[in-house]
C-alpha cells in the first residue's frame, strides 16, 4: 500500500502518539464513511484517518480522535 502524509497528518500522529503501522491498520481495518467532495474517514479504535486517495496512493490529510 503506498501512502504519503501531508505536514499536518505527522504533526498529529506524532502529538496523538500514532504510528505509521496503526494509520495504516486504521485504513484497511477501519470502517468507511465518504465526505464530500472526495475524502474517505476510516473510523478505528480511537481515532479516524482522513484521507484521499490518488490512483492507488493514500494521501493522508489529517489523523484526529474519535
């Protein structure tokens, strides 16, 4: 799976403690909610991963709390 980070997706893994290895597991394991115009929100555990994605890379906006 090919995913980049955005600068403020690190900055809030990294002030929430998560890792690489969870936000990936948060995308595959996580279920799916579609936000307009063309974001998906992986809910998992206890936060959600915001992301986009670009031909087959996840580009990945934001982590945040559930």
């Amino acid at each position: 799976m090919d995913i980049k980070y955005s600068k403020h997706a690190r900055e809030k893994m990294i002030s929430r403690g998560i890792t690489e290895a969870k936000v990936e597991e948060g995308i595959t394991k996580g279920s799916k909610e579609l936000q307009k115009p063309d974001k998906i929100l992986s809910h998992y555990t206890y936060f959600c991963v915001v992301y986009k994605k670009i031909g087959d890379t996840n580009y990945i906006i934001t982590v945040k709390p559930r």
